[in-house]
C-alpha cells in the first residue's frame, strides 16, 4: 500500500535522532530521600512560646493604657471646657 507507513521491526533503530521506543514495563522513579528536620530542643520552644506571651501582655497593657488616657483626656476636656463657659 502506498500510504501505509513502514515500521522498522528492530526496536534498536534509531530514527533521526529520536530515542528508540522501549516496550514493556519502566520501573517507577525511586522515592525522593526524606531528610530530617533539624533538631530543636523543648526549652528553646518553651523561650520562644515565652517570650511572645510575655510580648503580648505587654502590647495589650500599652493599648488599655493609651485608651484610659484618651478617656481621661476626653473627660478633663468637657470639664475644663464646660468650666469655662460659666
């Protein structure tokens, strides 16, 4: 037949450079190495754990503060500011 394409019968050739057709089952590319994390030790989770706390409650003691003041500041001004109208 004239368009029927001719199949070489040796699985060996080589084509124009194109890699030679492998038949049967490839094995599975091996599993990658797992590599351990390094090791930390608990008191430097424990300091780390510490410390944010520690950071917090001091972050939270500024907040309550500026708004006590923003409140007296707010308070003493309508005082002063009534005060004054009399």
């Amino acid at each position: 037949m004239l368009l029927k394409p001719q199949l070489s019968q040796d699985p060996t050739a080589n084509v124009a450079g194109s890699s030679p057709v492998i038949h049967g089952h490839q094995p599975a590319a091996p599993a990658p190495v797992r590599r351990s994390l390094p090791s930390v030790s608990t008191g430097a989770v424990a300091t780390v754990l510490l410390g944010g706390v520690v950071l917090t409650a001091l972050l939270t003691a500024v907040a309550v503060s500026a708004i006590s003041v923003a409140v007296a500041a707010v308070v003493l001004r309508s005082l002063l500011g009534s005060q004054h109208r009399r």
